[in-house]
C-alpha cells in the first residue's frame, strides 16, 4: 500500500456493490485491487505479490526472525508459511477470513483474530512481523506500537517492520475497490516512512535498530526497551 495509481472509473449509472474485493483476490490469486482513499486517489495493493512465494525483500526479513513469530496481518500466509519451512514456531492472524482460510490451505496456522483482541502467548513472541504496510493496522500507529510491545517478550522481543517508501506520516481512511464495480467498508489506515516510524517507536518504548532497503521496500527493526511503559492509547477511527 504503497505507490500512488490510478483505478478504472466506475460504469456510468452503476453505483459501488459494497461486498469484499480483498477476498475475491486473495481467493483468484490476483487482482485487481486497488486501495481507494476516501480523501481521494488511489494506492496500488500489490495482491500479486502477497499471493506469491516470498521473494528477496521478504526473505531478508525472514531472516532477521528469531524464535516464536508472530505475522500481524498475515494475509494469504506466505510468510506464515516460509517461517514454518525455517523451522520457526509462527502464527498468523489476519481479520480476514479468506485470508486465514488461504494462510491454512497453505499448511500453516493462523487465527481470524485482531491484533487488540486477547491472542495467545501474550508476553511470550520473541518476533513480530508487521509487512506489506501493516503498521498502518487500526489507523493509530502509536496504539499499534504499544499493543505489540504487550505481545512480544520484554527482555529482548523484536519487531520488524515494512515502512513506506517515501517520508510520509499520515491517516487516513481507505476501501478495498477491484475496479469493476465491487468496494469494500472503509476502514482506518496509516502510512508511516522511516523516520516518522523512528520517533514514534522511540515514543512507544522501542528501540530503533537496523534500516535496511531491497529495492523500493524498507524495513526498520525495533527492540523492546527494558522498563519502558508508555501510556496505553487506542486506535482511532
């Protein structure tokens, strides 16, 4: 959800078919999808790619994981399922069904579950991924942050996260649309670049580490910082 592109427009005297165009793609493999922004324009989805095998940019994540993970917004679980062939204890959660239901097909476990219900082995994850976005889950990066610092081990867990290409800092509210008439409930989103992520993890108890770069995808790693306890927030919108 990362590059500005522009969507179909809509057949004249056709209204939007609210149904769930993120499941028909993760369902065909494919897209189209777009993430269309309620303020206007649209980001592309890249649904290809989370269908796909793991590719380079993913792997180097991959293999930054250490112990018990944790992919928040797993999607259609193809990293739930390369973390498994790594001999990793991992599991998924996505509020999707589809996508819990395609992450299953695949071998491996995942919950349709938010990240701010209970979740098994809270306190005990020694990683946590957030890819393809992810960070923008709720719409309230700084909820999300403290949430996952609940998740992870306090004495050395690890976050790793996908930030978004450009220095951008934003929330805003978007809808899944195939171009073809079907459009998802909107929900509350947030992009977060590298430098915004830095200071609101550093805000959020934890430590930024390592950014690295595989093409035009970036990736920061946080640490859990012992003893830190920023106030609880709850996501917006």
């Amino acid at each position: 959800m990362s590059t500005e592109e522009h969507a179909p427009e809509q057949p004249l005297g056709s209204g939007p078919r609210h149904e769930d165009p993120y499941a028909h793609a993760l369902q065909d493999g494919r897209g189209p999808l777009y993430i269309r922004r309620m303020d206007g324009g649209v980001l592309s989805s890249e649904v290809d790619r989370w269908c796909a095998a793991p590719d380079p940019a993913d792997m180097s994540v991959l293999r930054r994981c250490k112990g018990a993970v944790l992919d928040i917004g797993c999607g259609p679980g193809r990293l739930v399922s390369a973390l498994r062939a790594l001999g990793h204890l991992v599991l998924g959660i996505d509020i999707n069904h589809a996508a819990v239901a395609r992450t299953a097909d695949t071998g491996g476990a995942a919950l349709c579950r938010s990240v701010f219900e209970r979740l098994p082995g809270e306190g005990l994850w020694n990683t946590a991924l957030l890819m393809d976005g992810n960070i923008g889950i709720g719409g309230d990066p700084p909820a999300l942050l403290v949430r996952i610092g609940s998740l992870v081990s306090p004495r050395g867990g690890l976050l790793l996260v996908e930030a978004a290409a450009h220095d951008v800092h934003e929330r805003l509210h978007v809808q899944f649309d195939d171009g073809r008439g079907r459009r998802g409930t909107p929900f509350p989103w947030a992009r977060v670049g590298v430098a915004a992520l830095r200071r609101t993890a550093a805000a959020t108890g934890w430590q930024p580490g390592e950014h690295w770069s595989v093409g035009d995808r970036h990736f920061l790693e946080l640490k859990r910082s012992a003893g830190s306890r920023p106030a609880p927030t709850r996501p917006q919108g």
